[in-house]
C-alpha cells in the first residue's frame, strides 16, 4: 500500500482552472521517461482505484479540490515501494488539464519525499488506516518543514550534542555536517523536538568543490556542510493516535455487542481535540495588545471547539443509528 500526498501551491489560482488531480500508475517494467506526453500517460500508466482520504471517498485516479485544504492523501492500495506515478491538474466539467508531472517514485507515507530515517513505528495498514481517518477528522494533517543552513546551528544547544527543532515533528532526513544519520539510536528522538546525537554537531564543515551551474560552466563553490534536517510536523504523532485509540473506552450508550470501529474512531477524535482545546486554552487563552500589536487566540479557539461540537454530534447520530439496530420488536403496554 502506498500513501501520496500532493501540495497545492497557490490553490486559490489553481481552484479558478481546475477542480481535482488525476493521478497515473506506471505500468512499465524499466524506469520512466521523465517527460510524460499525453500518449505516454494513456498508454504506459494506468488508472488506479483507491482513496480520497480528505473527501474520505472510494476513488478511481482522482482526488477532489477542496478551498479549505491544500494538502491532499491518496492511498493506493495496491501500490508497491517501487511504483512511479504521474499526476496533473483537471477540470471535470470543462476537460481542461494541465500537463502531466514528471514520474515520482512512491514510498510509504509521501509522495514528494524520500525518507530515510526510520519511522518511530511500524504500522500495519489497517491500524494506519485508522491513523489516517483520525487525523483528518481531527484536522491534524501531516506536514513537512525543512531547517539547514547557518541559520539552523542556533538551534544547537550548548553541549553541541543536542538539536531542538522549530517545531513537534518526527525526522525524515538528517544530515550534519555533510554525514547522513539513518539510526533512531543516533539521533535519539525525544519529545519529538529534540535530537541527541552521540557526537559533536557544532561545528560546520565547509569544503571547496567545482560544479557546473545550468549553463553547464564550471564554477567554484565554497560548500557549508552543515544542519539539514527534514521532518513531517503534526500535532500529534502517529503513535499518541493509535495509543489513544487503543485505550479509548466504549463511547456511553454503546456495549461491546454493538460498539463499532467507526465509534471508537470518533471517541478517540473527541478526545483529542478535547484535549488539544484544553492546551491551547491554558497555554494561549489570553488575549495580548499594546501600541503596535493585538494577539487574540478567541478565533483558533472558536474553531476547534466547533470541530469538536460537530464531532461529538456525529457520534451521537452514529450511538443512535446503532442503538436503533439492536431493537428486534416493538413492546406493547
């Protein structure tokens, strides 16, 4: 099973053309071309039948364009590590298209991205499955930042072992001083902001090298082997998800005769928004003003809290809908 995950830049622009993606499966036994004409994608790709995961549709090679959401999940089923995909931008009521994307490889959990550094676990794809739907009710997607450069060595702490990320996030690639760490035991990953490495990473390795550039000159560069960090940020991490799912209880009303996976789903999502709602309104329930500028936190606020209103009204309707079930004949008094 392979998950894709597409980011529309500009989306308001692109949303003014088009109204899904397509999205192709190479079907080729040697590596793609990396220009796709349109004969190529009809004759060497194929359609794909999978899901939508933000529409949260059954779907064949397409993905619906929301206005509220610029990052998209597309799971493939029967997709394998080393299958190529193409994709474009369409119109389904005009049949206008843009052109087709160069070829990507696909990987488990990103379409963009090659990670190389272990995930923190293993998920089976019906537990991921469970990981995806929650998160998107939650409104959790998974994002990816990127940190390098000198501007990243201050987040280096004193001891020149330890490296503090921006933001709560798990790594994807990590590079220091020109060296890949491909271990979770170098990096440690702790509190999913801080990586403790077993070595010295202060230091910043600079190397002379002679390059071609586009116009294929030779050039001298002075090269900064330094920090390079990519890692996908979320509010909460893959784990916590399935841990909360795993010791959520039957919601009230139901039993473990009719109690349902799709239930426990949405408990679990009341209970973590629930949660992420208390946090922020301790951490950051304040409002803050004075000459030059006003932080009011009441919108953000407003926002999750209607998430969980909505959520917990689809609960109660799914209680309903089963309680309902369980009745097999009507008692006359």
């Amino acid at each position: 099973m392979i998950s894709l995950t597409f980011t529309v830049d500009n989306l308001t622009t692109v949303l003014q053309v088009f109204n899904t993606i397509q999205i192709r499966r190479y079907i080729g036994t040697d590596t793609p071309s990396a220009d796709v004409t349109e004969l190529i994608a009809l004759s060497e790709y194929t359609t794909i039948s999978g899901f939508d995961v933000i529409n949260n549709r059954d779907s064949v090679s397409d993905i619906l364009l929301r206005s509220d959401f610029s990052q998209y999940y597309f799971t493939d089923y029967n997709g394998e590590s080393e299958d190529w995909y193409i994709s474009r931008y369409f119109n389904s009521t005009t049949g206008s298209y843009s052109g087709w994307s160069a070829p990507v490889l696909g990987e488990p959990g990103d379409l963009y991205y090659d990670p190389v550094f272990p995930p923190e676990i293993e998920y089976g794809s019906a537990d991921q499955l469970i990981i995806d739907r929650i998160r998107l009710l939650i409104g959790d997607p998974i994002g990816l930042r990127r940190e390098y450069g000198e501007e990243a060595l201050s987040s280096v702490h004193s001891d020149g072992k330890v490296y503090q990320l921006d933001e709560k996030g798990w790594p994807a690639f990590v590079t220091m001083g020109g060296k890949p760490f491909n271990d979770t035991a170098n990096p440690n990953v702790n509190g999913y902001m801080f990586l403790k490495f077993t070595e010295y990473i202060d230091e910043v390795c600079i190397t002379c090298s002679g390059i071609l550039n586009l116009c294929g000159e030779v050039v001298n560069k002075e090269i900064v082997n330094g920090v390079d960090i990519w890692y996908y940020t979320f509010l909460k991490s893959d784990r916590e998800i399935m841990e909360a799912y795993d010791s959520c209880p039957i919601p009230a009303g139901l039993s473990n005769v009719n109690v349902t996976t799709e239930s426990y789903i949405l408990q679990t999502s009341i209970d973590l928004v629930r949660s992420q709602l208390l946090n922020d309104a301790s951490e950051d329930g304040a409002s803050i003003s004075d000459e030059g500028s006003k932080y009011d936190p009441e919108s953000g606020l407003k926002i999750r809290k209607e998430l969980l209103d909505n959520l917990e009204d689809k609960l109660e309707k799914v209680i309903k809908s089963l309680v309902l079930l369980g009745i097999s004949g009507v008692l006359i008094d």
